[in-house]
C-alpha cells in the first residue's frame, strides 16, 4: 500500500529539520512504499513574494533579497554536506539561476505568472536539498518534478487541478517508481499542458499531498507538524488546547473553512471522497499519534475555537430605503468577487447586509468605493471574528467576556460572532 507524508516550511526550516526528516523517514518510510511532499524551507515563500515585489517594482534591493534567500540555503548545504564538491551543491545552484534569468529582464507578463514562474523555486531547491541528503545518509529516493504530474490550468497563483490528467500520469508514469524507492517531490506547485509553472495558492502543500494520494488511492496521508495534531483552538489566543485525538471529514473541512490554519481547507474533500485517512502528526515527537481524521460518523465533543483578528465588518444598506433583495444580493456578490474577497460571515436583513472580511488595505477601500456607488455603507475596522464550532451558552459567555458584539451568526452547531473589546469606541 502506498502512503504519502507531507513535510511543511518549518519542518525543512534548518539542517536539523532536514537531519530530523532523515530520521523519522528511517524509523518509519524505509520498509513503505512512500511518496514524500515537501515545502519551501521557513519562510522561504515569503521572502520569495518579497522578491517577486520588488522586481516588478524595479527595486533597487532586488538582487541583494535574492541573495540572501540563496545564502540562507547555502548556509543549511553546508550544515548537511561535509563536501562542498557535492553535486547538490550544482543542482540547487541550477534552480537558482533559472530566477536570476528572469531577474536580469525587464518584467515581461502578468505579475502572477511572474510569481509563480519565481516563487515555485523555494520547493524545487527545498526538496533538492533533501533529496540528496537522503541519499547521501543512504536512504535510496528519487526525487520528481511535480509539475510533470499534477497539471492545472493556467489560472496563476490558483491553478485549479485538472484530475482526470493528473490521475492518468500519476498512475501510469509515477506509481511504478514507487515500487523501487522512496519518491521525495514538491509542494504547493503544479504545470500547465504548455509546461508553465503554476502554484496552487498559499499553504497549499497539504492540498499537494491530497491530490497525489488520491490520485495514487493511498492508504493514509500524514501531515508532519510542529504541533501534536489538530487542536480545538490555536494556542495563539487560547491558554488551555486540547488536543482532538480523531476528527470526522465533515469537522475537519468546517473548522478549516472557518480559518482553523492547520489545514489546507483544499485538503480534505478529495481524500474523503476516497475515504482515505489523514494523520496530523508531531515531527518532534513522532510517537505521539497526534490526530486521525477520518469518515467516522460521531460529533465531536469537544467544542473548537477560530479566532480571526483584524476584521472589518461592513453593513450595506440601499440608499433608497427599498429592501436588500436578490437583485442587490447579487451585485454585492459580484463586487466582492471582482475583487477576489472572502466572505468571512454574513448576515441578511430586510433592509441592510451585513458581512465580515479580512482587513486587506489593498482591497478594503476601493471595496467601499465601489460599493458607495449604490448603497450607504457603514464600517467598524479592527473587529475580532470568533466561530466556535459545538457552542454552548459557557463557550459564548467565555469568548465574548468584556466584548461587545456587533454581529451574532448561529447555525445548529456553529455560532460566529463579530466583536470588538468593549472599551473601544465604535468609528
Ligand atoms: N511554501 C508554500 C507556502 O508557504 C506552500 C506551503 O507551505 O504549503 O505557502
Ligand atoms: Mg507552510
């Protein structure tokens, strides 16, 4: 049976991340036919949307940016590597210089071709790097280019997955390698039938893994963390987690729609679909069983915490006092999607529409603009969004202790509230 494990950014993030990978791949991948997806190292994928930034804004700082992304990962080679002759060293150099061609020209297409064309090297070199550490402690892998299996579209930055062809070379071309040796590949990135690089949106390693073990009917994904598994809230906001020991799809897929970060929330649906289990695991404690998230039927019972901060939430009401009906509903909505904005929650009434989203400066106030033209806005910024999924009357009153709530959302299990502290005075 297959399995595939995915590695995320913090996972590769030094040396000792990679030598941990080795280990655990030892312990546990070694007698496995296992396909392993793995990140950009740290916050290498930053420091990439950084760079992209600054070269099409013509920045002078381009070219230093880059090199210290590339120093970064040299300083890791030389941590893993006693041989500076090692042919790593030339592979990863290879994949850097594919950047620097396009960094010497002037910026040439779309700003998100560009990106994906610059940003895709951060997996490319990362899993370079452990593919030949594998080998060189003497785990036998092969490392692959994801962009030959899993094809999108050319929607950059978002490519959406063209499965049928996918599943067609992953199982004709890739399965067999299995067979041999480990598969080390990447992340996060795919390409188009013209061989164009393309991404798949931010985090979106753990969805990488989903397709690949769908397409290959796998018998588990597990994602390697640096947390014990899937927590009911984010130990950010909240001082006392509990661990959730199993998670149906169905909880799984909810909590990561409503901002739960430790799910890609593209991940879930096409390993239900073929019901195979996923495991969120420690790669610090790698005994620990972490969480299982399955298509058991049973609730959870444990009541989960989503806490997004820096919300705005904006009311709509028309200017002539008629009602908020389908025809308006749908402009809004046409509105919000021009500008690619995610409804965080929402709220109808007969005269106003109330929403939340993220506080994106950059959409944000022409959002308002356009929507100005035909309704009387209102805003209240710096708001809070909590969703609490199995709420209860004691879960509220803890999470809306000293708040004042502006917008109050329930459904049979879920209660989302827009709240801002009670000191602060409305805009
Ligand atoms: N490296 C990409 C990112 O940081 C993909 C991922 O980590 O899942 O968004
Ligand atoms: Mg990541």
């Amino acid at each position: 049976m297959i399995e595939v494990y995915k590695f995320g950014g913090a996972s590769v993030k030094d040396a000792r991340g990679i030598k941990n990978i080795s280990r655990i791949l030892q312990l546990h991948g070694k007698s496995r036919h296992l396909l392993t997806v793995i990140s950009a190292m740290g916050k290498t994928t930053n420091a990439l949307e950084e760079i992209t930034r600054a070269y099409v804004h013509k920045q002078s700082n381009t070219g230093l940016l880059f090199q210290n992304l590339k120093d970064y990962h040299y300083t890791i080679l030389n941590d893993l590597f006693d041989s500076p002759d090692h042919e790593v060293f030339v592979d990863v150099n290879n994949a850097f210089v594919e950047v620097e061609w396009i960094l010497e020209d002037e910026p040439f297409d779309s700003y998100d071709y560009i990106y994906d064309h610059i940003v895709s090297v951060g997996e490319l070199v990362s899993t370079k790097i452990v593919s030949h550490y594998l080998n060189y402690c003497g785990l036998k892998n092969k490392w692959v280019d994801a962009r030959s299996y899993i094809q999108t579209d050319n929607t950059y930055r978002e490519g959406k997955v063209d499965w049928l062809k996918t599943q067609n070379l992953i199982q004709e071309s890739l399965q067999p390698l299995l067979e041999e040796q480990i598969i080390i590949t990447q992340g996060f990135i795919g390409g188009t039938s013209e061989n164009f690089t393309t991404t798949l949106g931010r985090e979106g390693s753990d969805y990488s893994a989903a397709i690949f073990a769908s397409c290959l009917n796998a018998s588990s994904v597990t994602i390697w963390k640096d947390v014990q598994g899937v927590l009911n809230a984010d130990p950010k906001w909240f001082e006392k987690t509990e661990l959730l020991p199993h998670l149906n799809y169905h909880d799984a897929l909810e909590l990561s729609y409503y901002g739960a970060t430790i799910i890609h929330p593209k991940t879930i649906k096409p390993l239900q679909n073929k019901s195979i289990p996923l495991f969120v695991k420690s790669f610090l404690e790698p005994s620990i069983p972490g969480t299982e998230i399955n298509s058991c039927k049973n609730d959870l019972q444990t009541p989960c915490f989503i806490f997004k901060v820096n919300q705005v939430l904006i009311s709509i009401f028309p200017k002539d006092f008629s009602f908020i009906i389908e025809e308006n509903l749908s402009q809004i909505f046409n509105i919000l999607y021009g500008f690619k904005i995610q409804v965080n929650t929402m709220l109808n009434s007969a005269l106003s529409f109330s929403f939340s989203i993220d506080n994106d400066d950059s959409k944000v106030d022409k959002l308002i603009e356009a929507l100005s033209k035909n309704y009387k806005i209102k805003y209240n910024k710096g708001m809070e969004l909590v969703t609490i999924r199995y709420y209860n009357q004691q879960t509220i009153n803890r999470v809306t202790a000293n708040k004042k709530v502006l917008l109050e959302v329930k459904s049979r299990n879920t209660c989302q509230m827009v709240m801002k502290d009670s000191s602060k005075e409305s805009e």
